[in-house]
C-alpha cells in the first residue's frame, strides 16, 4: 500500500491519522519492518515525514499478506472490508495500484495463488467503511445484477458543516452529469432519482453529525444532495465549501444485503473512525 504524506510530521502519528488502522497494528507493521519512507525501512515510531514522501506499507510474510486495513468477513464467495478514506475501490488511467481491490487482491492470493477478486459495488475515494468484494465469478453475477433488490439497508454517517433546521429529512433529486465527472442537480426529464433520509443524532455550534440511509446508489449521492441543502459534508473538496479537514467526514457503517448464495440475509458493520469524534467535542 501505497501513501503520499500530505504534511510534515512523525510517522507513527501521520499513519494513525492517515488510516483507519489501531495504534497497535501499526506498531506491528513497524516492528516487523513492513513499512518504508522513501525507500528507507524504518521501524521508529517518530520517524520523521516530510511533504511528499512516499510511504509504503508491505509485508514480508510469505504466507498471509495482511491488508492494512480490517477484513470484516470472509468466506469462500465473499470478502468484506473496512475501506479507508483517500484509496480509490478499483483502478482508474491515473491509479492502477494504490487501490483496495489490489490490497485486497494481494492478500487472497498470498492465501492461494490461483484466487480472484470481484468487484461488487464502490465506495468513493474519499469515503470509508463497508465493502463487499466476490471472490469467483459465480458470486459476482449473483450479487452484481441483482444488487439493488439484494441490498436491504445501506446506512452511513457523516459531519456536515452548520445547524440544520430539519433534524429529520427525505431528500428526493434527480441527478445528471457533466463531461468532467461532476454530479449536480438535474430534473425529471433529464436526470436519475436520488433518495437520501437522514436523521441528525448529535450537533454542536458549527456542525451536525448525521444518520443517513439511501433507497438509492446514485453516484455523490449524499454529497450532493446535502450541499444541495447548504450543509455540504466535511472535508468535501469536490462538492463543499472550504475548510482545513484532510478527509471526507462520510462513512459506510452498515450494509445490510440477502446473500443469493446462501439465502440469509447479512449485517455489516464497521466502527467509526476516530477522526469523527473530535469534531463535536
């Protein structure tokens, strides 16, 4: 795995900020020399990081190579993860590395050789918490075409930045898009339905922290629509307002889905990062 420092700072700390990953888990990786800052192994925890470096966690293990992230569930059709903020689902031209499909990629084929990995659904770049990957291709044709009738509960939390008014809101747009990837708000005739609910379970002077569930997928769904209502997400570079926070204060917690396979319906969750916490101390 793959990280440019967007700051200066210690090693140890920048990671724990960076990822989503216990304090624990990257003394480990630290221990075992698994991580490297421009080229050099380092095992001190206050190494120090300067703007621009690149760091690069990996393992030596012949046997399992573990992601630098949690693996929620697996089993021998499906593998869940807890995605971190700022490394994209799946490769694009500029990225064909730093992504969880490869991280993940790795990993099963550090268990056996001849493993496959899936894609399923996406999460933004920026947006952390539940995905699901398929592990053959029968798994993927089951849950990819039937996505929408399988999945029973996609929940998220975000931070967003003022007071709202409606503590409690369904929010129904049609969105379209530009040329240039930006989602915006469209209407009936040209656009795609979005629904977003959500539910503000705890506030401060400058920001709501809110429970969101989506009857629809619809891509920056979320984001769009709240800053659509003047109370975009934090850390929105791409929809928001200006504001110093280094990721997007959006996270997948809960993805409730009927698994095809084995007839059960199944309930993913993930904890919330830290970073959200001291925002409404």
């Amino acid at each position: 795995m793959k990280i440019i420092a967007d700051r200066d700072g210690e090693l140890l700390e920048f990671l724990e900020e960076k990822l989503d990953v216990s304090k624990k888990t990257l003394k480990q990786y630290l221990k075992h020399g698994n991580i490297y800052v421009e080229n050099v192994k380092t095992t001190k925890y206050d190494y120090p990081i300067r703007l621009n470096n690149v760091i690069i966690i990996k393992s030596k293990n012949k046997e399992v190579i573990k992601p630098p992230f949690p693996i929620i569930y697996e089993d021998e059709n499906i593998i869940v993860v807890d995605k971190p903020s700022g490394i994209l689902t799946m490769a694009t031209n500029d990225e064909k590395e730093q992504t969880v499909y490869h991280i993940v990629r790795e990993y099963l084929i550090s268990k056996n050789r001849n493993s496959k990995i899936f894609i399923i659904h996406r999460l933004d770049k920026d947006t952390s918490g539940v995905l699901i990957f398929a592990k053959n291709e029968y798994a993927k044709k089951l849950f990819q075409e039937n996505w929408n009738d399988l999945v029973k509960e996609r929940s998220y939390i975000a931070i967003v930045h003022g007071v709202l008014s409606k503590k409690e809101d369904t929010l129904l747009d049609y969105l379209s898009e530009t040329s240039t990837n930006l989602v915006y708000i469209s209407n009936k005739n040209k656009g795609k339905v979005a629904i977003t609910k959500y539910k503000v379970i705890k506030e401060s002077n400058n920001f709501s922290k809110l429970e969101i569930h989506i009857e629809t997928g619809r891509k920056n769904q979320i984001r769009v629509q709240l800053a659509n209502i003047n109370h975009p997400i934090v850390g929105d570079k791409k929809y928001g307002i200006k504001d110093n926070e280094k990721r997007l204060f959006l996270h997948a917690n809960r993805l409730q889905v009927f698994n095809p396979i084995t007839r059960k319906n199944m309930l993913f969750k993930c904890d919330i990062p830290k970073a959200f916490k001291y925002l409404l101390k």
